[in-house]
C-alpha cells in the first residue's frame, strides 16, 4: 500500500437539524445539536484513513479549544499527528451547519480561521513528507495561495494529485494542467466548466473540457444517482447503492476520501470508484461528517451484501 497525503482545512462542524431551513430573517426551532469534528481535508482524512488507508493529514490549527477538537480525534482514531501545522494568533475555524431534517438538505458557513493561513514556506517544510506519498488528496478549503503551491510542489515531485473542487471557485489553468485526477459534483462541474451536467453527453463535453486543460482522469459525482467516470479508455455512469439518506453533508468527503484508499492499495479506478461508492453509501445514512465515515470492516461487508 502506497502512502496519501491529504492536504486541506479542519473546522469544528456546529450541526443543527431543523424542520424546515430558515428563511432570511426567521428563527426556527431545532431538534437537535451535535458539535464534532469536520472541515473538508479532515472528513476526507478521516473517510480513508478508517477505510484502511496510510493517510497523513496536513492542516493548520489555533491553539484553542477547537483544535483539541481534532487532536482529540486523531488520538482516538490513531492518526498521524505529526505534520499538523499551528498559528500562534489565528483561531481554529468552525462550520455551522443547518440539515432539514425532511428533505436533508443543508446549508453551510464555513470560517475557515487558521487553516486559511498556510504559507508557502509550511507548505515547503512536508516537501518530504510528499516526496513518500504516490497520492495528493486537496480540496479547495485553504487559502488559495496554498493549495496552488501544494498542488505544484506534489507535481514536480511526481505525486498524483486529486483535486476535490469544494467549495468551487475558480481554478488557475497552471493548477489544472498535470491533475492525476478532478473530482467536482455535478454544481461545481457545472460552475467550472460552464456546461449543464444534465445528460451523459453533457458530463462528456465536460470530460473534454477538463482533458483539454490538462487533467487526465475525471469524476464528476452525482449525488443519489452515483458517479460519472471518465478516463482516457471508458467514459461511464457507474450508479449509486440504493440506501435511505439520512444526512448527505459531507457524502463528498466520504467519497474522496474512499477513492484514495482503494487507489493507494492499488484498486483501478473503477474498482476504486465502487468502493468509494459504498463507503459514501454508508456515510449517508448516518448523522454528521467525519463521525459518519465508516471503517473498513464494514465497508466490506456492504459490499458484500448489496
Ligand atoms: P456534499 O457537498 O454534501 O459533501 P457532494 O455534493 O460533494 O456532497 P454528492 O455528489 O452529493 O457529493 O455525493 C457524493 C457521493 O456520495 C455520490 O457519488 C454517491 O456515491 C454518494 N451518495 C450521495 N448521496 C447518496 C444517496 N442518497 N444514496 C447513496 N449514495 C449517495
Ligand atoms: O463537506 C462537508 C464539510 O464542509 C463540513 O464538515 C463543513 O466543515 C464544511 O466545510
């Protein structure tokens, strides 16, 4: 099994499940609060190291309360702390989280705090701890500037890079140029690529465009309905498990995090895909983010059993 870096932000997630999300303005009784570890990179982290991955999570925490928060998890979950990075004056960031409880659909503000303060030379200190890693997994959460460099230092020292583009903003040619890998969901392809992800068709021409600008491989994930992959070989819409959703906030997570730890074990894409699939698949019908990710054990069983 190869080593992943995953690169990317921690916030405390502040969950409320509500009857109905707010409308500007309104105050809504909720039913119920967790507060819990989360934050993009973190999720993602969490989702493959639990799937059995050699996952190195790279992030910057406060020194408060809340970094304890994800400290306080790595320990429980036995991840590596090592290259965790800190700011003396910026707070750890938190997401507050709205989930309908009908419909679980959710809205999210996101301050991202320390982790939107890497600088280029915390980037250049885990040159080597890249240099080991055959997978970079970033996402777009980190200020800009850092990701950029992360992205370019992994390419010139020969990593795959998979960019998962959440929260979507624009993304640089020179980032795109040299991707192993691009991961949108069906808005941020839409967003990025200006084409309606509506069709199989459509998710081809999108295909094309993110192959023109240099990316070689592309998953454009779909919800409920799965994933559409295309690689230079094959292009397909690969379905989703049929379960009941109970939560999907940061199925996305799931999904990433799954895909980098089959390919890190040397699973082809598409059975890379499946497995990420059914651990995402797993991670909907449970509450809240990195506290849904399911360990490998029973990814394999539902596997095995749908
Ligand atoms: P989020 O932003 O909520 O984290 P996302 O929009 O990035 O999610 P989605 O495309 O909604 O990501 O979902 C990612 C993957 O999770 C899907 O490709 C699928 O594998 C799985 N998934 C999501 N919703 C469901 C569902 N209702 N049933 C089964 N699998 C699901
Ligand atoms: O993808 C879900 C994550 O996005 C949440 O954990 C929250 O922290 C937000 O950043």
């Amino acid at each position: 099994m190869s080593k992943v870096t995953v690169f990317g932000s921690f916030v405390v997630d502040l969950m409320a499940r509500t009857p109905h999300l707010p409308v500007p303005g309104e105050t809504v009784k909720g039913g119920m609060f967790k507060m819990g570890p989360g934050g993009k990179g973190f999720n993602q982290c969490v989702a493959a190291h639990k799937a059995g991955a050699d996952a190195t999570m790279i992030t910057k925490l406060g020194r408060d309360t809340f970094a304890g928060v994800a400290l306080s998890a790595m320990d429980e979950l036995k991840m590596n702390k090592d290259r965790i990075l800190y700011s003396d004056d910026v707070e750890t960031g938190a997401a507050l989280i709205m989930v309908d409880e009908n419909s679980s659909q959710n809205e999210i503000v996101v301050v991202l705090g320390s982790c939107n303060t890497i600088t280029d030379a915390e980037v250049e200190s885990i040159a080597d701890q890249l240099e080991q890693s055959e997978y970079l997994l970033t996402q777009l959460e980190t200020n800009v500037s850092a990701t950029r460099k992360v992205i370019s230092l992994a390419k010139d020292l020969g990593v795959k890079v998979i960019l998962n583009t959440a929260p979507v903003q624009e993304v640089e040619d020179a980032i795109y140029n040299g991707l192993y890998m691009i991961t949108p969901n069906e808005v941020e392809a839409e967003i990025l690529t200006g084409i309606v992800i509506d069709s199989k068709e459509n998710a081809d021409k999108a295909a094309d465009w993110f192959f023109s600008k240099g990316v070689e491989n592309v998953i454009i994930t779909l919800g409920g309905r799965g994933v559409y992959v295309a690689t230079a070989e094959k292009r397909e819409i690969i379905p989703a498990y049929t379960v009941k959703a109970l939560d999907t906030t940061g199925a996305g997570d799931a999904f990433n995090g799954g895909l980098v730890a089959a390919l890190s074990e040397g699973k082809d894409i598409w059975q890379a895909v499946n497995f990420a699939n059914a651990l995402a698949a797993i991670s909907v019908q449970r509450l809240g983010t990195t506290p849904a990710m399911p360990w490998r054990e029973e990814i394999l069983d539902f596997m095995k059993n749908n």
